[in-house]
C-alpha cells in the first residue's frame, strides 16, 4: 500500500468494517479494506485505511457514528 495511507480503524467483524466504509463513502472520503484475518480460523483482524489527508474527518465521523 501507497505511504500516503493511514488505519484509522480495526475491528474482527467484517461487517463493522464494510458499515464503516459505506459510511466514510456517503461523506466522500475514499477507504480500503485490509483483512488480516485466517480465512480459516478467523484470528486477526480486518484494517480501514484512508489517505492520510482525510483521516481526522473520517476518525471523527466514526466517532460521532459510536456516540449516536
């Protein structure tokens, strides 16, 4: 992955991951998925990354989302 792109988020649930991204997209911030997770075993965890000039709107918009 390109430098310019942070994680702002981790989670072991696939879904939370993809709820997020849809969320970053209807605010326009553009995100990728990085699942680190066994496909077997599940063990690990599945990354959010955005380029790093969005990533303190998209961590307060995941905030504002857990806090609702």
């Amino acid at each position: 992955m390109e430098t310019d792109w942070v994680k702002i988020y981790s989670t072991r649930q696939s879904y939370e991951a993809a709820l997020i991204q849809g969320m970053l997209k209807e605010h326009g911030i553009e995100s990728v998925i990085l699942n680190r997770q066994d496909s077997e075993f599940l063990v690990g965890e599945i990354h959010l990354y955005v380029h790093q000039t969005e990533a303190q709107k998209a961590r307060q918009l995941i905030e504002e989302t857990r806090e609702e």
